[in-house]
C-alpha cells in the first residue's frame, strides 16, 4: 500500500484573513470548515512553511514524492481556501532542483511580489547543497535568477540545508540552516 500525507492547511480565528467566529475556532469562511489538504505526489507531500502574501492569498511550501524522489512543492489558496488555478495552471508547482532529491523548507514573498524558496537538493551522490528557487507571481520560475530560477550553493564539504530565508531592506537575502 502507498503511504499518502497531503498538505494541510487549517485557518484558524484570529489569524489575519477576514476570520469569523472566537479567536483558535476554525475560520468556516476558509474552505467551508477551516481545513483543506491538497494531494500533490504520488507518495507523500509535506508542507513545511506558510506565506501569506500582500494579495491575502496563501502559499504552502514544502516537498512531494513520486517515483522515489522527493521535489520541491509549492501551493497557492485563494482567501477563500480554493486552490488559485492562476498559479501554476492548477494551484500546484513542482519542481526538481539538483539531479536528485530536493526539498523546499521555507519561503517567502519577496517586496517585488516574487517569491523565494530555500530548501536542500542532491546534487550528486547524495551531497546535500543549499537550494533557493525564485518564482514569478504565476508560478513560473523566475530565470532571472541564477538563470533557470535555481542558486545551489556549497558551503562546506559535507551536506548542508537552508531552513529559513529573509530579505533584508535592502533587498538581499539571508538563509540560516544546517
């Protein structure tokens, strides 16, 4: 049997988005009971970062795994919890950053609108390299960035993983992780 974990997103009361009902109850306006998961691989997806945009729409970051390797994914819900087809053709975008496996583990909305995943990728005989993937507000990969979209950095000789990514004020980025 297939193991299926899919990207859950629960809104809750108090949170920013126009919530209905007492602060920790779930928001009904947001997908009709507060809660919505979306399949994504055909293995297991994780979400492991939020980012409310400017627009109140909401982008889940994290992996998906098909056919043995894990890729970065990203999701984008309208305020009302739909998954935004203008994101990706279906609200869904996936990409594989180094020859092997790759996980987003944070993100965020850069002051241009962009966005900006930092993660991990294989790129080779598993060495684990630092990995930022830059998004246009579409869902297309910005190639303006590094190129293709994708900046893989080494940092020493053994693997390392960006958890957690900022843009400074004055537009550049800081990455912090393992």
């Amino acid at each position: 049997t297939e193991k299926f974990f899919a990207l859950m997103l629960l809104v809750l009361g108090g949170v920013p988005i126009t919530a209905v009902g007492a602060p920790g109850a779930l928001d009904s306006t947001f997908s009709i009971d507060g809660v919505t998961s979306t399949a994504i691989g055909t293995v297991s997806d994780v979400g492991s970062d939020v980012v409310w945009q400017a627009d109140g729409k909401l982008v889940v970051v994290g992996w998906s795994e098909s056919d043995g390797k894990d890729n970065c994914a990203l999701v984008r819900y309208t305020t009302g919890g739909e998954l935004d087809t203008a994101f990706g053709g279906d609200g869904k975008v996936v990409n594989a950053l180094g020859s092997g496996a790759s996980q987003c583990r944070s993100a965020i909305q850069q002051y241009d609108g962009k966005l900006v995943a930092a993660g991990v990728a294989d790129v080779g005989g598993y060495d684990y390299d630092v990995a930022l993937v830059r998004y246009n507000e579409d869902g297309s990969l910005d190639t303006t960035f590094g190129g293709d979209g994708v900046v893989i950095t080494a940092i020493g000789s053994l693997n390392e993983i960006a958890m957690s990514i900022i843009q400074q004020e004055d537009g550049k980025l800081v990455v912090a992780g393992d």
